[in-house]
C-alpha cells in the first residue's frame, strides 16, 4: 500500500486531526467540484464578454450626392457617408460641394431610451445580441447663385477704397 508508512493520527494543514486510517487526498486531487465551479466561471464570463452591443451608426446624404462631409472639424468621407459614433450629444456638421453653397449646422443626435441609465449597462454588456442604432441626416444643397458682374465690380472697388483708407 502507499500510504503504509503514515502515522496513525495525521494532522491537516488546518490544524484538525484526521481519524485513524483515514488519509488525506494530494492536494490537486481533492475537490472535482471546485474545477467544474471556475470552468462554470470561465464560460459565463466568456459569453458576457462576447455579447451585448450597441452598433451606431451616424449615415449622412447630399442631394445632390458627392458633398464633402467634414464632422466637428475632421473629415470623414463624400456623401452618402456611413460613420460610426460612440457619444450621442450635439455635434456639428459642414457639407461642402463645389458649385453649391457650403452648409454647417449643429445636429443633435438623441440616445435612444435603452441607452439611458442603467439600461444602457445592459444594453452595452449583458444582450445575448447586436443592436444596431442608426441615425440618418438627409440634406438638400442649394445652388451657389452667380453673381452679376457688375455687383462684383462694385464690390471689387469699394474693398480697394476701403484699403486706401485704411493706410
């Protein structure tokens, strides 16, 4: 036998005095449950991890198309234009096209009601699937009106009077 050489009374690491003839599993041996318990574990954080998520997306269209999009000062594309986003809030917009008067607006992009607190924790973290939240700006350039030349003229003059003036 193994354990053949073991005294009769064996003390545990926690102090407590094992009956006689009982002998103490190794260590790594001892509990099969505890194994299954942080594999449990692993697997629920696994699937959390993995699920649950807001996709937003900010879609924005010229008409007609081919605007420059430029969104708080960068640029991000030539409509129509798909960018995603991760604040809702206030932000502002710039569509530049040549031939047609350049347009800039602040454009408020409202949370939907399962991204307000504590919905959003679970909306962002807990779903077992993907919400996609998209919002649309559609907007309609006007035309650059061309200028007769003779108002060009007038203008031309009164900067250049203007300028002596100033010297």
């Amino acid at each position: 036998m193994l354990y053949a050489n073991l005294p009769r009374a064996t003390t545990t690491h926690v102090g407590r005095t094992l009956p006689e003839g009982s002998v103490r599993a190794p260590l790594g041996t001892r509990s099969i449950g505890g194994w299954r318990l942080l594999i449990l574990a692993l697997a629920t954080c696994g699937v959390c991890s993995s699920s649950g998520c807001v996709y937003r997306r900010l879609v924005v269209k010229s008409d007609p198309p081919g605007a420059q999009v430029i969104l708080d000062g960068q640029e991000v594309g030539i409509t129509p234009v798909a960018v995603p986003f991760t604040y809702y809030g206030t932000r502002q917009l710039t569509l530049v096209k040549p031939g047609y008067e350049t347009r800039t607006e602040l454009v408020k992009i409202p949370a939907p009601w399962y991204q307000t607190f504590p919905l959003d924790v679970v909306s962002d973290n807990v779903l077992l699937h993907q919400v996609n939240d998209r919002h649309e700006i559609a907007w309609q350039l006007t035309p650059q009106g061309v200028v007769p030349l003779e108002k060009l003229q007038e203008r031309a003059d009164s900067l250049r009077s203007e300028a002596h003036i100033g010297q």
